[in-house]
C-alpha cells in the first residue's frame, strides 16, 4: 500500500510540476486511471439499470444498478460489452467469445464458452447461444436447456418471441421455427441460403436462395404466422450482388432491390478523364446498377419498376414510389445533388413530376399519403399530397426536421425557437408554446431512413403518447426536458446547465434515468420521477481533480458586431498570484461544449483539454464565426477579438501563448500563423494551406470535385475563383508563409484523403524554405485523424504536451525538438 501511495505521489508530481520531463510511460499510467460511461440500457419492468466503463484501453466493462437506490452495484460484468434485461430480473451478456445469464436478485450466474453469436426472446424471458462448432441452443429463465440443434448455418430473430434457424441435414439446408417445445420445419433446399431478414412486423421471414452454379438469387416469403410459403411471381432469379427488402405499410407490400455491382475499370496504360462527367465518383467505386420491384402480398401481384429512371426509393405506398436521377441536376456545384423528383404510379405506368431541385431533406408519411422536401432556394417546405396530387407551401425559413402525426392530420417541425405544428387541413401553422428562442428538438419520435444513401426518411409520432422535447438555450448553454401530449406541456426534467449525455424512459415518461455530467462534474446516474426537482444519483464516476476545475465564459464580438463566446478553462490548482502560459484551441463553434466532461484521454487529433489543464496551462476555446470575406481571415478576426477579451486577465502570460486546432482548425491554426505575432508556438494537425490548389483538386474522400467545399460548403467562401481569385489568394496560408513569427509543429496522416499529407508537405517546404523553425511529424499508417488510443495518438499527445512545454514553459533537454530549434544539435 505505501508502494502505491508513493507512485502516485510521484506521479502527480511530474504531472503538476512545470519543470518536470513528459515521459510517455507516465503520460499513459496517469490516463489510465480515468474512466466515463457510456451505453445506459434501463429496464422499467424490473427497475433495473446498466450501463459501460468506458477506459482509456478498453470499454468493455459494464456494471448493473437498481434505479431507486444510491451505489448498489448489482453486478459487475467484464468483457461482454453486449447487455440485454429479461423479464424475470436477469441480464444477459455476452462478446468476446464468452455470454453470461445473471439472475441479479439471487446473485447466481451461468457462464458459457466459444460462444460465436447470442440474443434474446424478451417476452418469453428466453435467451439463444450459437456456439463456434455451430450448435444453436436456447435457454429458459432458469437456464434449463430447450433445444439443441447442430450444423446451424444463422439465425433471425426479433428479440421478443420469434426465433428462425437456417441449419444443414447433410446437403440440406433447412429452415425452422424453433420453439421451446418444438422444431417446425418451414422450407427446404440444396442451393445455399445467403440471407435471412425479419422486418419489423415480424409478419414474414425473406429468405435469399443462391444458385452455388449460376449464383443468381432468388426469394423467397415465408408467412410466419401460418407457415405460407410464397415464391414471388414475376421476379425471375438474379444475377446480382446482393439483394434488399424493405416492407411496405406493416408487411402489406415489399419494395425489392436488386443490386449488381461494377467495379471501375483499371487502365495500365491509360485513364480518360472527361470534363462532361458528373460521376467522376465512378472512377474510384465504381458502379451499381438496380433492378427494382414492389410486390404486394395480399393479391401476390409484382410491379416491375422500369429503367427510365436510375434511382427508385420507397415511401411505403402500395401503389407508389418515388423516381429520380441523381445526376440529371448535379453539376458538381453543390455538396449534395439537386433532385428532380418524380412520382411513379404502378397502376398507371405513370411518372409524374412533383418537386423540383431539392436536396436531401425528403420525408414521407408512413402510409406514403404525404412528402415534404425542402426547396434549397427559398427555405420554404413544400409538402405534397398524393392521392389528389395537391402541394401546400409551409411558408416559415426556421423550420427543421418535419414529423407526420400517425393519423395524419398534423405535421411537427423542430426549430431554433419553439416546436411548431402544422395543421394540413387546416393549412395553418403555429408554435406549441414549448419554448421562446430556444432550439426544440423531438427525442422519441419514430425516424427510419428509408433511401440510406440520399437520406430520405419517414417520420412519425404517435398522438396516443407523450412525447418528449428537448429545448435548449444557447445563451446559457441550459436544456430543459418536457412531455407534449394532448397540447398540454409538462415539465419532465427542470433546466439543468449539465449536459444530460443519454436519457431512458418508460413508455408514458414517467420514470427516467439519465446520465449526466459537466465540465467539473464526472459523469454520474441518476434515476427521477417526471417532473421532480427530487432525484436519486445511482450511481458516480470518481473524479475529485475534475470537481475542482474552473470554467468561465468570455462573451467578445468580432468586428462586424456579431456577439461570439469563448470557453477560459483554469488550470488545476490554479494561483492567481501566478503567471500561467495558455493553448488556444479553435475549430468552429466551440462554446456548444462548455459542459461537456473531459478526462484525460489519447485524443484522435492530439489535443486534449484536461491534461493540458493538469499541466499547468489555460485552455481558451473561442467561437468563430466565418463572414464572407473567407475563412481565413474571419478566423483571425475572432481569434483576436478573443484575445483581446482576456486583456486584463493578468494570471495569463501573454507571452506564452500556444494556438492548435484539427482539420478546419489545422487550416485556421495554419493561416493565423501567417498573419499573428500574439502566440508563442502553433500545432497544425491535417490542415489545408493551399486552397487554392485544394480548389482545384479531387476530393477521393467524397468521391467528388473538391470546389464545392470551398464554394457552398464548410468553407464557406460563396464563389468560384474566378468570380474572385482574390478572396481565395488572401485566404490561403501558403501565400504568406514567410510570414510566420513562431515555431510551427505540422502533422498530417500519410493516408488522409480528406486533407491529403502533401499540404502540409507544402506549409512545411515554405517555411523550411524562408528558413523558419518548423517540424512535420507523418504518420504513416494513419487517416484524417490518429484514432482513439492508438500508438499514433499515444505519440502525438506526448509530442504535443513535450512542444508546448519547450516553447511556453521554457523546458529543455527535449532532444526531437532540440534538434530543429538548436540548428547545431546532432
């Protein structure tokens, strides 16, 4: 016990003392000790709550509670990262190769080994075990064994009372209901089963046959409720790669794609690029072409969809669907392509334009009655009725997200200050009264993405239950949680300045867990009744250094007026008889983040806030805003409004200041550089410092021209170069790189195709080349970021800490940076 109390001692030491050396073993040690949670599972029926440690080196710990009581750990389970509740007050875990069934009241488990796949019957407290020599076995409450079958291929299940087998008797495969008293075979077949799907309703089993000769897939329906077995007409078997099914109104219909890949061609000696390409994407992924069909089930009559259109997506109508081309509109102007939207009638045979040039923001209601899209031009939601081909313009430019009510009378929109209802018949719209100036949103509602791949959505909420808002204020970074039902608001969690990290709730919103935690508040459990200003901390992350952080909010105004925040962290054990160096981190917004918990972590981008807080440094993050004189420049502007907001904050050494950000930050890190003489020393990490040229490049992450991430994306610039090359030349760092009054450390991963590394390639050559210190550090394995935990991250956050050191603490002996800054060094 001595040993550890003086190691520790030790260690705080070297962690708190300025003048001591960073050294990696210790760095980890000292990280390793902290933890937050994570992936909250709460079972109203038992009262029961779990929930995961999440560590530095792994995250697969998870611990169960009671949701009434304060620190009663029920159990705690290691390595099994998946945890479900039954019925009868037991948890089922399993992962890594091993499952457990817990009993938590009698305090007995039953574990079991070489497991390969594992789930639960919830309703009929049943749990199932795939084992890896392909024995399916499944289990009672009291884990007396039900069945037992071998050679199981896979199984589905829909985690309440249906379980389905593909399993092989010789050449045979077969598929089965299995049951806790019986095995009822369903079909039977010689050729290979590559897919079993069991869509929400649970109305049918979808089997995938493939042909082991011609490999063309076939499929086939399964009734689950009477054993019908249904080959569809007219759909002849495919050859493609894969196939997906997506039901229609409950299992009515079912909209089938079939998907055929191509691979982009490979040229030894020859590419052809054309300028007329609007799918240049093609060249790197390839291709996919798609055969589509909409069979409905109760007259077992197909539509195929014909190929005048690329592109068909469901909107759960039996009748129709939505058709478009994607690259009909695309001029590679914008992030996303504009559509051109047309309804297809199967009935008919009929295409009928209904939007035109709209985005991504598509939704529908779950019977396909109504669309709603987006016009990009004017901001205004277009809302469309099918059945008398009718559109209705929603006249209001703040309106986000729109909800179908399920009896589709009313539509809900979330906002940035209220939630607003829209009374279709009626045509009229109004606030709900939730809010004022706060931004609304709605957490239970029903969202599925029904387009994976354009974002089309149907979203709905049920007028039969509560629902639950979340309202925030952004002034004082406050949310506040309440129910609407029945137009009536009721207050479900009060205003709280903590950030609720996760929320779990029974059906009615009665009862509620949350996790929540703050900027000096380590992640705690709590459990409350709605409404309640009363609740019950279950459970708590122990953190005292993070209790006794120091927050304050820097409120500046760039110089066009626009009012910013920026976030000052103190450092831990702060003296205000002291002087304390600074690192300024960037990026955009950051003032969104100020309850936020940080612990000590090998951050992906080698940034992080805590351990330059134990470390002896402030930490400022400031707001910045981009003003259509670039992005560059609108980032210099801020950062010195914020700075000068901290002029008379005299515990801050104005002379050891430190500036960093990731990405878009490394991008601003960069141009500030160029253009400041406030900081001390800077770290660029995957940062642009030539838009120009990045202008005119391919972006291989996107799969598409790189301009538009400059004209109508996150840069925000708002026009092509040649409408103003100089807004893009005074933007760019690369063009003032001689500039530069302080050392620069770069990093870029080699295999970024975000920010490739031959930008900072190209910021390192102009500063080496004006003879100015800098260092690059390539990491050669890594992408845009150096990934959480990893050895790449382990070392930048070391080399971070190690730069900021030298250069605003006036440590020494650091031989890596020595050997740049003392030009003589060997």
């Amino acid at each position: 016990m001595k040993k550890i109390l003086i190691f520790l001692l030790i260690l705080l030491n070297i962690i708190g003392n300025g003048q001591s050396k960073v050294t990696y073993d210790t760095l980890q040690q000292w990280i390793s000790r902290y933890h937050t949670i994570n992936n909250l599972t709460y079972s109203p029926d038992t009262n029961f709550v779990a929930m995961r440690k999440i560590y530095s080196t792994n995250s697969d710990t998870a611990v169960v509670l009671e949701a009434n009581r304060t620190n009663n750990q029920l159990a705690t389970i290691l390595k099994m990262p998946n945890n479900m509740f039954l019925k009868n007050s037991s948890l089922f875990s399993y992962g890594n190769g091993i499952a457990q069934h817990s009993n938590l009241h009698k305090k007995s488990t039953v574990k079991y080994e070489n497991v390969r796949f594992a789930d639960i019957l919830f309703e009929l407290n049943q749990y199932l075990i795939m084992d890896k020599s392909g024995t399916l076995k499944l289990y009672g409450s009291a884990n007396e064994l039900l069945q037992s079958v071998a050679n199981s291929q896979m199984f589905t299940t829909d985690k309440k009372n249906l379980l389905f087998l593909n399993f092989k008797e010789g050449t045979i495969n077969k598929v089965a209901r299995i049951d806790s008293d019986k095995k009822v075979i369903l079909f039977e077949t010689q050729k290979e089963i590559t897919q079993m799907l069991l869509p929400p309703s649970g109305k049918d089993l979808i089997l995938c046959i493939t042909d082991p000769k011609t490999r063309k897939l076939q499929l086939v329906f399964i009734d689950t409720q009477y054993g019908k077995l249904t080959i569809l007409s007219g759909i002849e078997p495919q050859k493609a790669d894969f196939v997906e099914v997506s039901s229609v109104k409950d299992g009515k219909a079912y909209f089938i794609t079939f998907a055929s890949r191509r691979k982009p061609s490979k040229e030894n000696f020859l590419d052809i690029w054309y300028g007329r390409d609007n799918n240049l994407g093609a060249k790197q992924a390839g291709s996919t072409d798609y055969l589509y069909y909409l069979w409905s089930k109760d007259t077992n009559r197909t539509y195929q969809l014909p190929n005048t259109y690329p592109i068909y997506s469901n909107i759960d109508s039996e009748r129709y669907v939505l058709a478009f081309n994607p690259l009909e509109e695309f001029k590679n102007l914008t992030l996303h392509p504009f559509l051109n939207l047309k309804l297809y009638d199967t009935l008919r045979g009929t295409f009928t334009e209904i939007f035109h040039q709209v985005t991504k923001d598509i939704v529908h209601s779950s019977d396909g009655r109504f669309i709603i899209a987006l016009n990009p031009k004017d901001q205004k939601w277009d809302l469309y009725e099918v059945e008398i081909d009718r559109h209705i313009i929603i006249d209001n430019q703040s309106l986000q997200n729109p909800t179908f009510s399920e009896d589709f009378k009313n539509i809900l929109f979330e906002s940035s200050n209220d939630v607003y209802i829209f009374d279709i018949k009626s045509q009229t719209l109004f606030p709900a009264g939730i809010s004022k100036e706060q931004e609304a949103r709605i957490l239970n509602a029903e969202r599925r993405t029904t387009n994976p791949v354009f974002g089309f959505k149907m979203n709905m909420f049920s007028s039969k239950r509560p629902l639950l808002i979340r309202t925030v204020n952004k002034i004082s970074n406050s949310s506040t949680y309440s129910s609407f039902y029945k137009a009536k608001i009721k207050t479900v969690i009060p205003t709280t300045k903590n950030r609720i990290k996760d929320i779990k709730y029974d059906q009615d919103l009665k009862n509620l867990v949350t996790i929540e935690e703050n900027y000096n508040m380590a992640p705690k459990i709590f459990s409350s009744k709605a409404g309640s200003k009363k609740k019950i901390e279950i459970f708590t992350t122990k953190d005292k250094t993070g209790q006794t952080l120091k927050q304050e909010i820097i409120q500046y105004k760039n110089s066009l007026g626009i009012p910013l925040k920026g976030v000052l962290y103190y450092p831990t054990g702060y003296d205000q008889s002291k002087k304390y160096p600074m690192v300024v981190y960037i990026y955009q917004i950051k003032s969104t983040l100020s309850n936020f918990y940080s612990l000590p972590a090998n951050e992906p981008t080698g940034v992080n806030r805590r351990t330059l807080l134990e470390h002896g440094y402030f930490v400022y993050e400031p707001d910045i805003v981009f003003d259509g004189g670039g992005p560059g420049l609108a980032a210099l502007d801020c950062i010195n409004s914020a700075l000068d907001a901290l002029s008379t904050y005299t515990a801050i050494n104005k002379n050891k200041i430190g500036l960093t950000g990731h990405s878009l930050g490394g991008y601003e890190t960069n141009f500030i550089a160029t253009h400041s003489d406030r900081f001390a020393a800077f770290i660029a990490g995957a940062g642009y410092s030539d838009i120009t040229s990045r202008y005119f490049s391919y972006d291989y992450h996107e799969q598409k021209p790189n301009h538009t991430r400059f004209e109508t994306g996150q840069y925000e610039m708002n026009k092509p170069f040649s409408e103003d090359k100089q807004l893009y030349l005074k933007n760019s760092p690369i063009n003032y790189v001689e500039m530069v009054k302080a050392p620069v450390l770069i990093w870029n991963g080699v295999k970024d195709d975000i920010v490739p590394a031959e930008q900072a390639m190209e910021f390192f050559m102009g500063l080496k080349r004006n003879n100015l210190p800098t260092i690059a550090l390539f990491y050669q394995q890594r992408e845009h970021d150096l990934g959480w935990n990893t050895k790449e991250s382990m070392d930048m956050n070391r080399r971070s800490l190690e730069w900021w050191d030298y250069f605003l603490k006036n440590k020494t002996n650091i031989p890596w940076i020595e050997k740049e800054i003392k030009r003589d060094a060997t």
